[in-house]
C-alpha cells in the first residue's frame, strides 16, 4: 500500500516515502530490505537530515516487524502473529 510516510507526517519527502512502500510490497531479503531504507533515507535527506535520521531509526527498527520476508514464504512477522497483512 502506498500511503506516504506511515506513523510519520508527510512533509515535502512524501513522495520518498512512496517509492520505499513500493519496495516494501515487492518484499525480498533483508539486503532488499536495508537497501529500501538507505534510499529512503538518501532521499529525505535532501529535504531535511533530521527527518531522514528519524525517519530511517523507524523503517529499520519498525521494518522487522512488517516486512514481508522471503524467508518466511513473503510474510511479515506481523502477519504470521495476527494473521492479516500490515498493509491491508
């Protein structure tokens, strides 16, 4: 789901924060996964360096919860406890 910068606001890195949801949804490894964060980062960066450090302190330490990994058959460990999807 691509909805912006999720348990954040949407400042003018908004559209960073879209393209990371795309990878996020792509799911993959935890190579993906640091790859999407350090983009996401690089990208807010420009805006703001204090909202890019914010920022990537929360995809990295929210990001083992709900993405969707390659080692768990493209599940999130939300989604294997709750059983629903993060982003639905």
């Amino acid at each position: 789901m691509i909805n912006g910068c999720t348990f954040y606001f949407d400042g003018t890195w908004k559209s960073c924060c879209d393209a990371h949801d795309v990878a996020f949804t792509l799911g993959g490894n935890v190579v993906d996964m640091l790859h999407a964060n350090w983009d996401l980062i690089n990208c807010v960066n420009q805006y703001s360096t204090l909202n890019a450090i914010v920022i990537g302190i929360g995809v990295t330490v929210g990001g083992w919860l709900v993405f969707p990994w390659a080692k768990t058959k493209g599940k999130s460990i939300y989604e294997i406890i709750t059983g629903k999807r993060f982003d639905k």
